[in-house]
C-alpha cells in the first residue's frame, strides 16, 4: 500500500513538473516530439537565427518590420500581450510588417487562443535552431544575447538578456534591438549606444 501511495506521488509530481519543463524550455529530449506536434499548426512558421535574419536584414523600401520575440511559458511575455492590439493599432500595418516569433516550439495551441482572446491575426513563427550558441536550454543563459549579436551583426551587446524584447528593422535592413517594457518599445540601442 505504501509504494503505490509512493508511486502515485512521484507519477503525479513528475506529471506537473513535465508541463513546466516543456513549455519553458526546448531541451534536446522534448524537442523531437514537439517539432512533429508543431507540424498541425500550419499557421506557425519553422525559422532558423540564421533564416530569419535573412528575412529581416532583406531591404525593403516600402516596409519597416518589427519582430516580437516571445515565449507563450513566459509569465512577462503573456502579460505583455494585453497591450499589443494597442501596440498594433499604432502602426500602419499597410507600411509595417510585424512578426511575432515564439522562441520555443511548444504549445501552440495556447498561443492560438491568446492572439484569437486579443484578435491579433496574423502569421506566426517560431524558432528552430539546432546552432549551440541558439539554443534555449537551461545551461545556455545567453541564448537571446547571442541571437540579438547574430541578428544585428554585433558581437557587443550584453542586453537584452531574455524575452519579450523587439527588433525594429529600417528600410535599409538595419535591425536594431530595443529593450520594452509592458511590451512596448521604450529604448532603442544602436551602434552609438543607446537612446
């Protein structure tokens, strides 16, 4: 009686320390399964570092782009959301495109009904990148440092150093980092510091 009792105690505690473990980080022993539910959501686009610094850093005369790296685990980042339609409706979406791009591959089906709760419709992508320096696992604490250097063509910067934070790329395909507070951009860094 007491090793089933022991039992169910660990398979219960196991059960709900699984849920935090996958949505806050890809580790390499969920990533497989994850990448294959990803699959049925054909409204989530897969992007390497490397794949969407080529899509922002392309120049476009006619746009700007802001990127929104988020992860739907992230308590700041879905606090964040609430004030993203009010983000949104400041832009001219005709000469702005927006991305929001989920650093993780993982419960997309809360992050469908999050964007439908604040009727943000639009496409979405998420990160998928093997490269070490990428990767979000529990040893790799400059993860977003070094996709905000990657991104940029930096080697310097040191902040931000977790999500959500922005990336606003000018019609020349220059990206620049911004750091944000209740997901809106509030300081803008550049080669010359930051304003």
């Amino acid at each position: 009686m007491k090793r089933i009792r022991i039992l169910f105690i660990s398979v219960l505690t196991l059960l709900m320390l699984q849920g935090c473990i996958t949505v806050e980080v890809n580790t390499p022993w969920n990533k497989k399964s994850s990448i294959r539910k990803a699959a049925r959501y054909t409204n989530h686009i897969p992007l390497t570092v490397e794949q969407l610094r080529t899509m922002l850093s392309t120049p476009d005369s006619t746009h700007t782009k802001v990127v929104i790296m988020y992860d739907i685990g992230c308590s700041a980042c879905r606090d964040c959301f609430k004030h993203y339609p009010n983000f949104l409706s400041q832009h001219d979406t005709s000469r702005t495109h927006i991305y929001f791009v989920q650093t993780t591959c993982n419960d997309f089906d809360r992050v469908d009904a999050l964007f439908a709760r604040y009727g943000i419709n639009t496409t979405l992508y998420y990160l998928l990148d093997d490269t070490p320096a990428f990767a979000a696992t529990r040893d790799n604490d400059r993860c977003y440092v070094n996709i905000a250097n990657h991104l940029c063509g930096r080697t310097d910067l040191t902040a931000p150093t977790g999500i959500p934070h922005y990336y606003i790329v000018d019609y020349d395909g220059s990206i620049t980092v911004t750091q944000n507070i209740f997901g809106l951009p509030t300081k803008v860094c550049t080669p010359n510091g930051c304003k």
